[in-house]
C-alpha cells in the first residue's frame, strides 16, 4: 500500500478528476459511501448515538455525505456544522445542499458557547470527525481548538475521517491539538504523517478506504511513493525452508559483535541469528564474552578479534558493530576495512557505524549488498546533523544516507523505514515501547543476518526482519507487559513470529 503526503493526494486527485472520468462532486460521494459502509460493517450498532462534526472544507463535505447515508439507514446520527452554511465552498457546500433536501434542518450550529454541542457530544456513543483533513494549514485557529477539545473531552469513541483534525497529514506534527482518534478510515492511501513525530499516536487504528482515486498513476507523475509492510509481503519474504535442507543450506553468518562493556549486544545477535534458522553462527568477540557464550549458547562457534584479520572463514553474510564500543579503535577499523573489501552482504549496526564514516567512498564501491542500521542518533552521526534535523525529515535523511554510501538503510524508530540504494522505501506499521530498551536493535541485527544467511534478498530480507522483530515484541509485550520484556523472550517469540508467517 502506497503512502502519500497532502499535496501528492492533491495531484493523484486531480488526475483522477481529469483523466478517470469521475468528478469532484462524485468522488465525495464515493468517499462518504466508504466511510458510511465501513463504519456499519465495522463499528456501529443499531443503538448507536452518532455525532458527526464537520468543518467548512471538504473533510467536512465527506460528513454530509456520511450523515446521509447513516440516516438513510436509519442510524441515529446528528450533524453539527462548525461554520454557517453559507462559508461552505464548491463540493462540499453541494454535498449539504443535497443532505438538506433529504433532511431539511436536520442539523445544528456549533452554538458560541458550545454549550449545545458538548452536551450532544456528552451522549454519543461515536463521533464522527471531519472537521479538518488534509487542508490543515499552519497554526490551529482558537475556535477549531476549542471544538477540538470538546471532541477529545467526550468519552464517546472517536473515529476521524481521511486523518484525525489537528493533525498534519504531511509531517504527522500536532501544531496545536488533535482529535484523539480510536480508528482512523484514511481516504485513498494513508497520509505520511501517519508515522511520523506525533502521528502515530493520535490515528488509532487505522484503515484506508478504496475511493477510486487512481494512486497507481504515481509513477506517471514523477512521484516516488514509499509503501507499506504488511502480512502478505513478509508471508511472501520468508525464506524457503526445504525439509531436506542441511546446515550447508541455511547459511553461514558471521557477527562480529561486542565488547567487555557491551556483552548481551554480542551475546543478543548471535543468539537471534542461530535461533531463527541460520545454518551456523560465528562469532569473533572479546574473551569475556566467550565464556558467557561457552556456557549459555554452546551451539555458536566463537573467534577472537585477532583471528578476524587473519582467517578467512566460510561466512556467506557478515554483522559488524553491536556492542563494539570505541575502544579498540585500530583493530576495529582494520577489520572494518577488511571485511568491506570481501563480496558477502554486509550489515553494519551500531559503533559500526561509527567506523563506517571513515569509509564512505570504500564501502560506496563495494559490489556486494552492504545494509545500514542507524537509530536517530546514528543517522544524526552520519549525516553530521542533530537529531532533530534527522527525525523532522526521515523519508528524506534514509534516502540520502542510502544514495551517499550505496547501501541500503534500514532507519530504526516507533515506525521504522527501509530505503534501497535506489530510493525505494518502505515503512514499518507496527511496533511498540516494548522495544524500547537496550538489546533489542541487536536481536534484530541477528534475525537480519540469520534472513540473509538463509538466501533472502536485501529488501525482503530487512522488510521481513523489522516486521517479524515489532510483532514478536508486541506479542511478549501483551503477555508479560511491555515494561518487562527481556530480549530473551524476544529472541524466543522470533522463531514462532516467523513459523506463524510461513507460506
Ligand atoms: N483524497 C481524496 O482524494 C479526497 C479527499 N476528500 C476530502 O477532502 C479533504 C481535503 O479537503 P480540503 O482541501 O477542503 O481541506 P480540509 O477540509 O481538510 O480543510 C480545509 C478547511 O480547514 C480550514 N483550515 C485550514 N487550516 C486551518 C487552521 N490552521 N485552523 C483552522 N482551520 C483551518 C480552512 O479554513 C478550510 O475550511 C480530505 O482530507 C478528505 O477528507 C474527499 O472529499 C474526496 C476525495
Ligand atoms: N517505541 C518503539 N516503537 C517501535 N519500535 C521501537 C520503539 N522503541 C525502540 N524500537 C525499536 O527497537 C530497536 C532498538 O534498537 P537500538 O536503538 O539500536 O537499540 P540497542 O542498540 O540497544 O539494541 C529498533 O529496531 C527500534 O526501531
Ligand atoms: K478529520
């Protein structure tokens, strides 16, 4: 599914408008009708009491539309204009024009003091929201606030039309307030600002409506749309599994990992790789975390950092940099060098990436696959931006990281992004605070490795590994809470995510 910002909306819609045949006043219809259906199949019931707020723009026309059809069949629904009829404009001022013929003064103003309004919002058991899309320009206006908070101060469930009003479809910031949405029936595709700053935390559960706007045309306009991650991709990502399959066949994975400081990062990735099917696991780390492995996880071959310049081994994919720490400046940088000149995938995570700035021309020459994992503060590090910079343009920042080393960029956060080298990106719908503790970035440096080693390709191999990584933990999370789950139980629920997706 395609992701779209305000303005790409605008332009698919005016292309369907011109070359699809269907014109604005139709597509509105559409709109509702997709709504008023999704809202009777999914949430609705018979007793229901329906408020339905609209604004003066064409969000609100989709309310008049949507009230039509509710009243039409019968559901108890009320429609409050934030605005006299007369400022409505164009289709949606046509859309009211025929609700008043089919409900004649079936609707109220939004009175000065609200007084009306917070006492019909006070006994509804849904609102309906469309007061704002994604017209929403600069700095709320005091009044849409005020309709704002009456809406989130009802303990009515909120459903927001195309986005949650007061927020930005395209850079998912909250200027002021947003409606507090419990589902979201997104119009056409959904908005970038879904995954971005404060986005994900005002649409609730969201689902985007067909409405015949022709999103396939993006490519004839230029537009370069990223998409996301769902089941089926990641069903269809998973590598092939043959039951007569030897530890020849499932790969090969060479981490190297860890340090005095940083154990369980070594520890972490070397388990997730060797535990979500990798034929065998090698990892080069420091003495100290050889006695750890030794005796917890005996089935992992273990190598010295000194032997890593030395012995070449039958790796078919390399991890460098969870837990590394900056110690050992030298030999870091030395085996950085030289298992970039080697033609295996290589992942580089962490204080790996640290030394990967000193490489950029290297590793931008490198013929293999080489995969970059950078968290904010990382991607900040690269870029020699601050984090801010980074996290208000991540779309832009994991492309440009991508094209500056070649590589592909998998930018970790609450939504995380994929790019390949050629600008293609994906995003990661799901994911929770349960990942939010150290350890888990370096079980999912291992479940990538592992998904390599096995024959995945780069992209698959990084939309399968963030998917399967965020729905694991938000499992354990439901289980244990998500303040206490333990990397282990991570590691745990990794092997049963994936068996779950498997064709
Ligand atoms: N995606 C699509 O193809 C379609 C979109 N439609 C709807 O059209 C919407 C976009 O319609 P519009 O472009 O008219 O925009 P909106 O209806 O989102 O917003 C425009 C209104 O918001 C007000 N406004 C803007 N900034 C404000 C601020 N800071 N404070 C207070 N008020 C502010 C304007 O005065 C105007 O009344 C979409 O969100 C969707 O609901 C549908 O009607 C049909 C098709
Ligand atoms: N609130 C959250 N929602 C979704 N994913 C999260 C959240 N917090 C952290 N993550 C994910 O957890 C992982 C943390 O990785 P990282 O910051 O590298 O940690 P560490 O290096 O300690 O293992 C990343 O994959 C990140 O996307
Ligand atoms: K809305």
């Amino acid at each position: 599914m395609y992701i779209c910002t305000a303005q790409q909306m605008r332009e698919l819609d005016a292309y369907t408008i011109e070359y699809g045949g269907l014109n604005e006043l139709l597509l509105m219809e559409i709109a509702g009708n997709a709504v008023s259906h999704a809202l009777i199949h999914n949430d609705l019931t018979r007793d229901a009491i329906i408020t339905i707020v609209c604004g003066a723009g064409n969000n609100g026309g989709d309310g008049f539309v949507i009230a039509r059809r509710l009243k039409e069949m019968g559901y108890n629904c009320s429609l409050f204009l934030a605005y006299e009829p007369q400022h409505l404009k164009g289709v949606a001022a046509q859309h009211f024009t025929i609700y008043n013929k089919n409900f004649p003064n079936d609707w109220q103003l939004c009175d000065q003091q609200l007084t009306r309004l917070k006492q019909q919002l006070g006994e509804s058991t849904y609102i309906i929201d469309c007061l704002l899309g994604t017209g929403l320009e600069g700095e709320l206006r005091l009044y849409e606030e005020t309709l704002i908070q009456c809406i989130n101060d009802a303990t009515a469930y909120k459903i927001a039309v195309d986005l949650p009003s007061g927020l930005h479809a395209t850079n998912g910031r909250i200027p002021t307030i947003a409606v507090h949405a419990k589902k979201t029936y997104t119009l056409a595709a959904p908005k970038t600002g879904f995954f971005l700053q404060q986005g994900p935390a005002v649409i609730g559960e969201w689902h985007c409506l067909n409405i015949s706007v022709k999103i396939a045309a993006h490519a004839k306009l230029g537009m370069d749309l990223p998409q996301v991650i769902d089941d089926k991709l990641v069903s269809s990502g998973i590598p092939y599994r043959p039951a007569d399959g030897h530890k020849g066949v499932f790969g090969y994975s060479w981490i190297i990992a860890g340090s005095s400081k940083y154990i369980g990062a070594a520890v972490f990735c070397s388990n997730a790789a060797f535990q979500t099917g990798c034929g065998i696991v090698e990892l080069t780390t420091t003495s100290a975390i050889h006695i750890a492995i030794a005796s917890q996880s005996p089935d992992i071959l273990l190598t010295s950092y000194d032997e890593a310049l030395e012995i070449p081994n039958k790796a078919n994919v390399i991890a460098f940099g969870p837990g590394l720490g900056r110690e050992k400046p030298t030999l870091h940088q030395a085996i950085l060098q030289k298992i970039t000149a080697l033609n295996h995938p290589l992942i580089i995570d962490a204080d790996g990436l640290y030394y990967a700035t000193n490489m950029q021309e290297q590793l931008k020459k490198r013929s293999a696959p080489t995969i970059l994992t950078p968290h904010p503060g990382e991607m900040a590090m690269l870029l020699k931006r601050s984090i801010d910079e980074v996290e208000n343009n991540r779309f832009g920042v994991a492309k440009e990281l991508a094209k500056r080393y070649d590589a592909f960029v998998l930018y970790k956060g609450h939504r995380t992004i994929i790019t390949a080298p050629n600008g293609q990106q994906w995003l990661c719908p799901i994911g929770d605070d349960a990942l939010g503790r150290g350890g888990t970035g370096d079980v999912l440096t291992g479940l990538l490795t592992s998904l390599l080693a096995q024959g995945s390709q780069p992209m698959a191999a990084m939309q399968v590994a963030v998917y399967i990584h965020a729905a694991a933990a938000s499992e354990v999370g439901k289980r244990t809470g998500n303040y206490k789950m333990t990397a282990w139980q991570l590691i745990d629920a990794l092997a049963i995510k994936l068996g779950q997706y498997i064709r």
